[in-house]
C-alpha cells in the first residue's frame, strides 16, 4: 500500500496480541485495518503459496479443523477500508476503530450474513432491524468480520446424551483447540475457539446459564457475562428474557473491557436496560478498572457449599490450583474469606425452576423473534414450525440429535404470564439473590466471590447477577481421558484449561473486572499452555507480502503441533481447495455474489 511504513519484524503473534498492541501498530503506521482484515484477492487466486493478510487468511487456514466460524462478512474489507481513510484524516472512533470482532451466530446483523442459530431453518431469511449490541459495535469502529459457529439454538434442542456442545447443522461441529476431538463447551464455543487461537481480536457470546463462561475456561480465554440489563439483548435470538445476555470474549480481561464498554447502557428495544443504575450518566469505562492494585484490600469470599455440590475426581487438578489462586491472592494484598457460604443451596429446586422459566420464555420468545423476520423462506413462526422443520430436514440429523427440550416445551400447558412461571421466577430470584449470592456478600461483608468457573455460573444465571471468567490452569499430563455423554468427545484430558470466576452483585462489573485484571496479570497463566493446533499467518507475513516476498507453500501451509502426536489427531496439514474450485469462488467473492463458507 503506497505511503506505508515497512511492517515491524516484530509483532506480538495474532492469538496474543491486545487492543493497544493494535492501535499501537495502526498509529505509528506500520499496519492498516484492511492489512489486518483482508486475503490479498489476486494472489490469493493466482497462487496460494502467496501469503494472504492476517485474520481472513488465518480462518481459511484452520476453520476446517476447528470449525469455529460459520461465516466471513464479505463486506469486511469495504470496511477496513473505511475505517483506514478515517483513521488517515484523523477521525478516530475510540479504541475499537479498525478492530475485527466475531459475533455469535443468534446475533442478528443487518448485512449479507445469515443470522441462524446454527440452524438451517433461518438460513436466508432476513431481518427488519439489527442487534442493539451490533449497532454500537459498529459506531465504536469495531469491524464485523464474521458470524461464529455455535450450539444451534444455544444448546436449546437437545438432551446431553443425544447431541454435543458446539455443533450445529449450519456450522458442523466446532472442536476445542487444546486436545483432539475437544468438548469445546457451550454455546458460545466457536466465539471462544476462534478468539484462542487469533481468528479475531475479540468476540461476543450469550449466555443464559454458563454459556460464556464456559466455552472461555475450555479455550484460555476471559469471558464476561455482564448484570442481566447492562447489554441490550434486542435482535439477539432468544432462550430468556429473564436471563438472557450478551458480553465479550477476548484473551485479556483489559480487551473485555473495551468491548463491554461499547456495548453497554440503555436500549429503547430492551427495556430491562433501563434499570441500569448509572443510566442518566453516560457509560462506565470499564478500562479504568483494570489497575494492578484490583486486589489489594479486596475482600473475596469462597462459598464452599456451592463448589462442593460439583466436585468429583474429575475436579480435583482444578481444585489443586484453585487453592493456590487463593493463596496468591492473599499475598497480593486481598483478604480471603474462606467458608462465605451461601445461606442456602439447592440445586434440584432452582435447577427445576430455570426449567420453567426457559421453557416458557423460549416459546414466546423465539415467537416474537421471528415476527421480526422481513424474508422467512421456510414460513418459521414459532417452536412448532421450527420443530416440523427441523424434523423434515436430513441435514439437522434428527433424530440422532433428537428435539427432547422442545418436545418439553411444548408439552406444558402454561406460558411465560402464567403464575406458574412467575412463581418459579421469583422463587429463583430469592435463591439466587437472598438465599444465595448476595446473601452470602453481605453476610460475610465481601466485594465478590471466587470460584471455579465449572461451578460458578448457576446461581448468577437465575439472578441476573455477572460473572468474569480467567484462566486458572490445564489439566497435568498423567489425566485420564473423559469423554461426553454422547461418547463422541473430550471433556477431560491433558492441557485442557479451566478457569476461575468472579461473581459480584447486580451491576459491579467494575469491582469485578478490577480484581480479574489483578489475578490475571499477576498470573499470566493463559501463557504457560499453548492450542495443539494453531494458524501460522502472522503480522510478520504481512510484512513480506507488502514488501513483494513470496512465502513457501510449507510456510503457508503447515499447522503448528505443539507436544503432541495422537494416532487419532484431526489437525494436520490444511489441504488447499482444488485452483479451479477456489478461483471461481474468489470470483463470486469479490463481487460479493455469495458470502465466504466454511472450509
């Protein structure tokens, strides 16, 4: 590109760098948005031995290993492009002009993408307003660069034992990068995967009960599941109302915090975003929380009866460094409250009440969802069109993957304004709230609570109330191998991470991030376990290109193993598609007569 500075020979590589390595590498102009978004259009025809640029090239090298992204946003380039001539005549947008991010695939946007769930039902339908939360993305400078793969319906289909985390019939099946055949938890699992391994810079996720938590602790990553109304959850395809939000997935805790502050505050379209208590004051920088000194004098309590319910001998290398954590946290300043357990703890009954809950508010939800659509090609209106659908069609492989919570749904004789339903509500609400959280940080006069993420995230999701998820550890060498209920994946094994939770009151993001940020820059732990599989295109490639070098195909091409060799490995060598395959599809592309698939 004509007037560019020669690219750094040393750039901090994709699945590590940070917001303000970026912006760093933007202003001193040693790289552009379109540099960091784009595949080089004609080399990439020409001659794949060519290197192509940065994140684009990285998702076409491994996504068909990973299968973490379901979409590329063919207007990405257009908007780097932008973006770059903004930036140029000095019109910056704030921290997250340029940045690509990934959005979950039940997050509507108003482009040429489809906005599925994961399901093949809503393929090709469109919408009549886009996400709240995409709207502000995109005011922020952030660039959509595409639609991550999921669990279709946000894992609301099916009974463990008859499907897995992450598939979906539009996205296949997204595998954790640590182990071969990796649970990579759910739903949010591509978000996560794609973000561990710098496929973006950052993502969002949703999560009713776990579902970014989660998918952050099995890939390395800090997810933040914010208060129940600090996000606006409008066009976002829906389990709750009640429980329902939207947050960011990074690598670090301080990139979280830029995004979070994008997206929060008040949405006329949801009207739960009104009770945010800072609502007439413009939005917290969540950024301004993240100081080393988040856990000096901080007061954090452990609540042992809600860990304990979980463990078995699968938990007990988490548990392990659980305890170090604490440890590590008492000699940097913070006061541990050891036994701040809930005043009550009972699992059976709120977990029988969340299912109420859901299954009614996902009837009406999903119903309303759709009454949104402009174009509807299957003539989806609500769960019983969606079930026919998803039973006639071969490629939702029903029944192997069977439709057991909807058929529960649409079983029960009530809606989501019956009493039934508001009294499981309020019951959950009162455990989740008196009986449990907050009644154990006023009893025990406590900032937060920490946990293991495995067990953290229940009774913050029937409250409401956020959660931040950041590495912790991986399990050692010598673990036995654990797979799903469905038999078909890895749940536990070696070098797979787990995490630890901070779970705050309604609101308390800021305190929340404050001692995250601490605990993960006195850690670093995220650095010590590396993906089995990872891209190889990095900045530096970049760099060659803009200076005309040519790369080899095995530079270009190989994936990075790293300690392993198992018999059964999926991850290897990418596989090129055939020249003629992918030169009429380039063609397409750069025309944008179809949007970029899966490979």
């Amino acid at each position: 590109m004509a007037g560019c500075k020669a690219l750094s020979s040393k750039f901090t590589p994709l699945d590590e760098v940070t917001i303000d390595e970026l912006n760093t590498y933007f202003k001193d102009g040693s790289l552009t948005s379109v540099e960091l978004v784009r595949v080089s259009w004609l080399f990439a025809i020409i001659d794949w031995s060519l290197t192509s640029q940065a994140y684009i090239e990285r998702i076409f090298e491994i996504n068909h290993v990973l299968h973490a992204v379901s979409e590329i946003n063919p207007d990405a380039l257009n908007i780097a492009r932008t973006l770059d001539v903004e930036r140029a005549e000095g019109r910056l947008r704030g921290p997250l002009h340029g940045i690509p991010i990934l959005i979950k695939d039940n997050i509507a946007t108003i482009d040429k993408m489809n906005n599925t769930a994961g399901s093949f039902a809503l393929v090709g339908a469109t919408i009549t307003q886009e996400a709240t939360v995409i709207t502000k993305l995109r005011s922020a400078g952030a660039i959509i660069l595409g639609k991550a793969a999921m669990g279709e319906w946000a894992q609301c289909r099916s009974r463990k034992a008859s499907s897995s985390h992450g598939w979906s019939a539009y996205g296949g099946q997204v595998y954790g990068p640590f182990y071969p055949d990796q649970d990579p938890s759910g739903s949010s699992s591509g978000s996560a995967v794609a973000v561990s391994v710098g496929l973006a810079l950052g993502s969002l996720g949703t999560e009713t009960s776990g579902s970014i938590v989660l998918p952050c602790e099995k890939s390395n990553c800090v997810g933040i599941k914010p208060t129940v109304g600090l996000t606006s959850r409008s066009m976002v395809i829906p389990i709750s109302a009640r429980m329902d939000t939207v947050g960011p997935m990074t690598r670090t805790v301080k990139d979280a915090a830029y995004i979070l502050s994008a997206i929060s505050g008040q949405d006329r379209l949801d009207n739960w975003t009104y009770a945010q208590p800072h609502a007439k004051q413009s939005n917290p920088d969540y950024v301004k929380a993240c100081t080393l000194r988040g856990l000096k004098n901080a007061r954090i309590g452990i609540p042992r009866n809600g860990i304990e319910y979980f463990l078995d001998k699968n938990t007990r290398p988490i548990m392990d460094e659980f305890e170090k954590a604490l440890q590590g946290m008492s000699e940097a300043g913070a006061t541990i409250v050891d036994g701040a357990n809930f005043p009550a703890f009972d699992f059976p009954a709120f977990s029988g009440n969340a299912s109420i809950v859901l299954d009614t508010d996902f009837v009406a939800g999903l119903a309303n969802y759709f009454s949104f659509l402009d174009r509807n090609p299957n003539s989806i209106h609500s769960l019983e069109d969606l079930a026919s659908y998803t039973k006639s069609d071969p490629r939702e492989q029903y029944p192997d993957r069977d439709t057991y919570v909807w058929d529960r749904e649409l079983s029960r004789n009530i809606t989501n304004e019956d009493s039934e339903s508001h009294q499981a509500y309020q019951a959950n609400l009162r455990m989740g709230l008196d009986e449990g959280v907050v009644g154990a940080l006023e009893r025990y006069s406590c900032d937060v609570l920490a946990m293991p993420t495995f067990a953290s995230f229940h009774l913050p999701a029937i409250a409401g109330l956020p959660v931040v998820t950041v590495p912790l550890g991986y399990y050692p060498a010598n673990t036995p191998l654990v797979m799903n209920s469905k038999g078909t994946m890895v749940t536990v094994a070696p070098t797979i991470p787990f995490g630890i939770s901070f779970v705050g009151r309604a609101w308390s993001e800021e305190k929340l991030i404050s001692i995250a940020y601490s605990f993960e820059q006195r850690t670093r732990v995220r650095r010590q376990v590396k993906p089995l599989v990872s891209p190889t295109i990095e900045l530096q490639d970049v760099a060659k290109e803009r200076s005309g070098e040519r790369l080899s195909k095995n530079e270009t091409s190989q994936l990075s193993l790293s300690n392993f060799s198992q018999p059964n490995l999926r991850l290897g060598v990418v596989e090129r598609p055939p020249f003629v395959w992918r030169y009429a599809l380039r063609v397409l592309q750069v025309f944008n007569v179809v949007s970029w698939p899966v490979l």
